[in-house]
C-alpha cells in the first residue's frame, strides 16, 4: 500500500459541515482521495485533449514547426555537454 500523508487545506466550514455529515470517519479520506483522483484524471484528459486538438489543427501547423525546430536543437545543444 503506498505512504499516506496528513494534509492541512482550509475549507468553507459550511462545505465541511455537509461534508463531514455526508461521511463518517476513515470514509472521509477515501472520498477526498477519490475525488482529488478524479479532478487530476479530468485535468489531464483535458490536457491530453488541447493538445491532440493542436497537433491536428491545420491553422497552427508553423507553430508546430517551430516547435518541432525548437526541439531539435535544444536536444542537439544539450547533446554536446
């Protein structure tokens, strides 16, 4: 099982108070975990997604090329030391 650690956040103590009516003790974790997974696979998706959407976007193909140019020679620059 991985480590676990104790975390400080503050929250609207009206939020909490449904919060923790909503869940009872070790429950309470496990939720916050949970949703704390499902905001960063969102995020990510998302991220995933903006940049599936650049890389097929016609309308941004130079920037794709600078980019792709920028790349290259940070890898060849970098290659020398």
């Amino acid at each position: 099982m991985p480590a676990t650690k104790r975390a400080v956040y503050s929250i609207r103590s009206d939020i909490l108070d449904r919060f923790n009516a909503a869940y009872q003790g070790r429950e309470r974790s496990k939720m916050i975990e949970r949703m704390m997974l499902r905001v960063l696979d969102a995020e990510e998706n998302e991220i995933a997604a903006a940049a599936a959407q650049i890389e097929s976007d016609p309308e941004l193909a130079s920037y794709r090329e600078t980019s792709d140019w920028a790349d290259a020679n940070a890898v060849d620059t970098f290659s020398r030391f």
